[in-house]
C-alpha cells in the first residue's frame, strides 16, 4: 500500500474511527475519543483483550504478546499508531 495515497489515508480514519467506536461500545460511553486516556474511561485488561480479538478478526492481523498488556499504551490513539507501524 502506498502510504501517502489517498487510500492509505481513508484507511487510517477508518481505522481510527473502527477502535474508537469498539472501545465506546465495550464501555457504554459514546463520549470516548481518539485522545481519550485509557484509564480515564475505565479501559481494565479484559476490555482491552475483549477490543483486542475484534480488532484482529476484523483486520486479519495477530497482537503479539507483548502488546496484549494494556498498560503499554496511553490512549486510544497510542494503539492505533501502534497498530499502524507494526501490523501494516
């Protein structure tokens, strides 16, 4: 994929927007944004796994173990970007 098209681009706020709506969904709060801190809308590990498996079935990607610990990442955005230079 070319990373400065226009494709690339619409892929990543698709993106953004997918983590963004599962993590509202998982926590009932339709307030949650791309900048939202973890800790601050009550993300615990087992919402993050559970967003974790739905973000890799959709995308057909696999975390790796190290990045299955929540505490590793801030905000919602720090994940997306994660998942942007790793996975893609």
């Amino acid at each position: 994929m070319d990373y400065e098209s226009n494709e690339y681009t619409e892929w990543i706020c698709t993106l953004n927007e997918d983590i963004v709506s599962l993590f509202a969904q998982q926590l009932g709060d339709d307030t949650i944004t791309i900048d939202s801190l973890f800790l601050d809308v009550g993300v615990d590990s087992l919402d993050f796994i559970s967003i974790v498996v739905k973000i890799e079935n959709k995308y057909n990607i696999e975390f790796a173990d190290d990045d299955l610990n929540y505490l590793k990442f801030t905000t919602i955005k720090d994940l997306t970007t994660h998942i942007q230079s790793s996975y893609c």
